[in-house]
C-alpha cells in the first residue's frame, strides 16, 4: 500500500451522511478548509442514498448541491480506521490518507441493532435498512413476499419503499405495543413538517398491514428463508414469505469518538450546546448523541460546522430549532424500548455471533464480554463485535470493551505505514 501525501485542514469531518454533509458544507461557508471523510463511494450515507424515489427537488439533492459548490475536499471511498494525534489515518483505494486537522466533527451515523432468533442466518434474511440500500443498488423485489419486522420509524419507511420497488409487503411487525406507537405518532405529528411527511408515509403504505407488539420467533428454511414464524400479541402466526428485513431501531457507532476519548453517557456522545465533546477541539453530530431524525441530525451538522469554524453567532441562530426537534430523542427512546420478551426468541443453538460461529449455549457460561471473548472469540471476526457485540449487551447485561485502534479490519500495510517506535498503540492486537 503507498501512502498518500499527509495533507492539513483547519477542519475534518468523518462520516457524509446528512449530519456530516451539512457540518463540512456550513464550516466551509465560514471560511475554514474542510476535509469530508466517508467510506462509501458517494456522499449522503445511508439515509440519501438516493435511488429511483429520488426527486429534483428534494431537500437531498439540495444539501448535495450544496456540499458540491462548497470549497469542502471530499474523500469518497475513505475509511477512517485510526485517530491520534489531531490526525486521522483512513485507507483510501490503494494508498494510505493521512489527515491532520485542527479541530474534528464527528458524524459517523447508526447502524441497525440485530437480535439473533432461530434461522436469521439464512439467505434471504435481511437488516431493513440493509435490504433498502441493496433495493436502491439495483436489487429487484418486484412481486417478492416481504415481512418486515423489528422496531422502529425505520420499518415503515422501508416497507414503503419496497413497496413502491414492486414488493408485496405482507406485513410490517412493530415489537412495541399499539399504545406506545399512537402516542408516538401523535406527539411527533405535532414537530414542524411531521404530520405531511406520516401522511405521505402512511400513503405510500397502502393496506399494508401494521402489527404491533408483533416480532419474528424463528425463520424457517433449508437452503434459503421459506417461511416467518411469528409472535402476534400471544398468537403464534406462520407466513410463507420470500424475503425478511428485520432491525431493532439503530444503534450510534462510537468506535472513533470512544478512541477520542469523548464522554459517553447513556450510550451517547455527550455534546455541549455548539455540540463539542468532552475532548477538545472535537463536535459530533447526528446519531452518535442521539437517534432523533434527519431534521434534528441536519441542525446539529450545521450547528457543528458553524462552531468548529468559529461562526458563533450562526450557531446560536439555530438552537431554537434544534431544541424543538430534541424532543424526537425521547420519543424514539420511550416508544421503542425493546421489550424484555424478546430475550426469550433465543435458542441454545442459535448463533450469537455469526463471524465465529459462537451459539447461545456457549456464552452462557461467562458473566462478561471479556471473558466470552477470551474463550470464544465471540465478536473477534470480520465485524468486529458490531452485530453481536450490542446483542450480546442486550441479552447478557455485558458492557463492551475500550475501543482500541485500528476500529476497522484493515491491511497489515495500512499498519505498518502508521506504526512509528514512540506510538503506544496501533499495533494489530487479537480481536481489535
């Protein structure tokens, strides 16, 4: 691997998701240099990925616009694996990114949260959001049979577009109660711009059925999913089905804010009001301080961007609205706690950690992560605990490990051109 020139920026920004875009697109307006870091080959992360949905006019295409006329250097196809320093390390194609900074936002998103239940290894199991952005890569569902199932805003807005892609959406199974989701809808119908945009989701979803305090028991197949066994308010339910997009709402990555060290309080970034973190000359914005939507992950991009670059003044202008939308992380948070049922999907066999192949059985006999990890090497594969790591939180109580670097699998080149005699760490270490 050759190592790209070490380049500085007065501003980096990891992670081009909405959040990210408009942080690098408002501090390059302030006058800084920005540099926007991102591992997918296009900005707009998963939320904008954009699609045969997307229209001209859409607030998407209008931040895409802007982060494109903005001075902002944009490195597509960047991962961001190691942080000291006020420099970041990223692999970027065939060389290695090496950007110093002055002062770091990071925007790195969610991912979905996964609880493992009987069959959803099989082919045709799908994360919801995963199954959205392989629909929007091309995949064709027209007149495929999908449940979709979990919890959260996430599965209607899947279930929509699956279902303008061609799908037969059989069902949206929603874990919460239907009391719980009501009042869900009623207080976010009252934020600015909610209720046009519940209609339109609730449009686009037709007859679609919505079943609450619904989930997946087991999915059943041989060589590939066949069939959805079901839990439906204490009424077992099979439904032969083609495809299944199954999330638990969304869990924030905080790999390279935890390597930062940045206080997380409640599984978030902790964040004053222009956004900075405990460590200094470092923001965050978006999922990382708290799932509460685009709107609210847009202000705080933008309110980031304004600080970081010293616009004070603009920042301040956008704290009203900002505090408006908070409102929608608590809402999320209350309406989709996960029910302590779900604990009971599990099997003895069921695979927990599926880059190992480490089952529910095994795990069981330690009392933290740790020490599973030492025994089984449970959350030491390709994911790097990502998929079994949050599982295992939710079935087990066990808090995760300190993040060490490098927060990515990466190259033994990719270490070995960062590794220098004075560095304490970054050296490849089982299972980091």
């Amino acid at each position: 691997m050759t190592s790209a020139a070490n380049q500085h920026f007065d501003i980096a920004v990891v992670g081009a998701g909405p959040a990210g875009i408009a942080a690098a697109v408002r501090a390059a307006d302030s006058g800084a240099s920005v540099a926007l870091l991102d591992d997918n080959p296009h900005a707009g992360g998963q939320i904008w990925r954009g699609g045969p949905g997307a229209s001209p006019k859409s607030q998407e295409l209008k931040w895409l616009d802007r982060l494109e006329k903005s001075s902002a250097k944009v490195f597509r196809g960047a991962r961001v694996f190691h942080l000291q320093h006020n420099s970041l390390a990223a692999e970027f194609g065939d060389e290695l990114l090496s950007i110093a900074f002055d002062k770091l936002i990071l925007a790195t998103g969610a991912r979905e949260l996964f609880l493992p239940f009987p069959g959803w290894t099989l082919p045709n199991v799908f994360g919801a959001g995963g199954l959205q952005a392989l629909v929007k890569s091309g995949l064709p569902v027209k007149d495929q049979r999908v449940i979709v199932a979990g919890s959260g805003p996430l599965l209607l807005a899947v279930a929509a577009y699956l279902r303008k892609s061609g799908a037969r959406v059989l069902a949206v199974c929603e874990q919460t109660s239907w009391s719980r989701f009501a009042r869900f809808g009623l207080a976010m119908s009252l934020l600015p711009g909610k209720f046009r945009q519940a209609s339109n989701l609730f449009f686009d979803l037709g007859r679609t059925p919505l079943w609450t305090s619904c989930w997946p028991l087991a999915a059943i197949g041989t060589d590939k999913l066949a069939a959805v066994r079901l839990l439906h308010r204490g009424r077992v339910r099979e439904i032969d089905c083609d495809l299944l997009a199954c999330g638990f709402h969304l869990l924030p990555n905080l790999e390279l804010a935890r390597l930062a060290g940045c206080k997380i309080k409640h599984g978030f970034v902790e964040v004053d009001e222009f956004q900075q973190t405990s460590a200094s000359n470092i923001f965050c914005a978006g999922e990382p301080t708290g799932i509460g939507g685009l709107e609210l992950a847009l202000l705080q991009g933008q309110i980031a961007g304004f600080a970081a670059a010293q616009a004070l003044g603009a920042a301040r202008k956008l704290f009203r609205k900002r505090r408006t939308h908070r409102r929608a992380v608590r809402l999320l948070k209350d309406s989709f706690a996960l029910r302590p049922e779900l604990k009971a999907i599990v099997k003895s066999d069921t695979l927990i950690c599926r880059c190992e192949d480490v089952p529910f059985e095994r795990l069981r006999a330690f009392n933290s992560w740790r020490a599973a990890k030492l025994q089984t090497r449970c959350g030491m594969g390709p994911c790097q605990a990502r998929v079994c790591g949050p599982a295992a939180q939710f079935l087990f109580g066990w808090k995760p490990d300190s993040v060490r670097p490098p927060v990515f699998p990466v190259k033994c080149s990719s270490l070995a051109a960062i590794a220098a005699p004075e560095e304490e760490v970054g050296q490849p270490t089982g299972g980091s």
